[in-house]
C-alpha cells in the first residue's frame, strides 16, 4: 500500500534479544554495506565491550522481511545473544528471570 514511499527509507534497525548477559551481536543489512552497518559498527568498535557481527542471512527477525529481494531495504538487527543460540528461546522456560538489567 506504501510503495511510493519506500524510497524516503534510508536505513532501519531492528533491536531484539536484548535482555540476556551475552556480549552484543549485530546483523548486517543483506546489502552488507549499508550506512546503518557502518554505523552500528564504529560505535560497537568504540563501546570497549566485546561485540560480534554476523553476514545477513535470511533467518532472524523483521530484518529479513524489509531486506526481503522485493523492497531489499537497508535494514540490520541488534541484539545480544542471536535468536536461537539460547536455552530458553521459543521454549516455556523463558522468563523474565532471564532479563539482565
């Protein structure tokens, strides 16, 4: 229904997983050199913590639906231990006991 504004997007972030104690992981955007990779980047190189970054894959969040082939926006995904990495995704044991503040 909005295709026409599609092109006023420049960059999005997509920030899941965030409350458990593993070290920040950042997905890139399927183009790889969007500037919200650069971004995100050079802050987690300046934050003095420990950080991962991974390649775009298909799997995840709603990054894959906007960096879908059809709109292929530029659009990475924040978060600390990646989905499915844990004990407690998807699973009655998560809790809130998890959360780390």
């Amino acid at each position: 229904m909005n295709e026409d504004k599609v092109d006023n997007i420049k960059h999005g972030l997509v920030a899941a997983c965030l409350g458990d104690p593993g070290k920040l992981t950042y997905k890139k955007a399927r183009r790889g050199d969007a500037e919200i990779d650069k971004a995100v980047i050079h802050v987690l190189k300046h934050s003095k913590e420990d950080f991962g970054i991974t390649e775009f894959s298909p799997y995840g969040y709603d990054e894959r639906q906007y960096c879908s082939p059809g709109f292929n926006l530029p659009a990475g995904s924040l978060k600390r231990t990646p989905n499915g990495r844990f004990p407690q995704y998807h699973t009655s044991t998560d809790n809130l006991n998890f959360i780390q503040t």
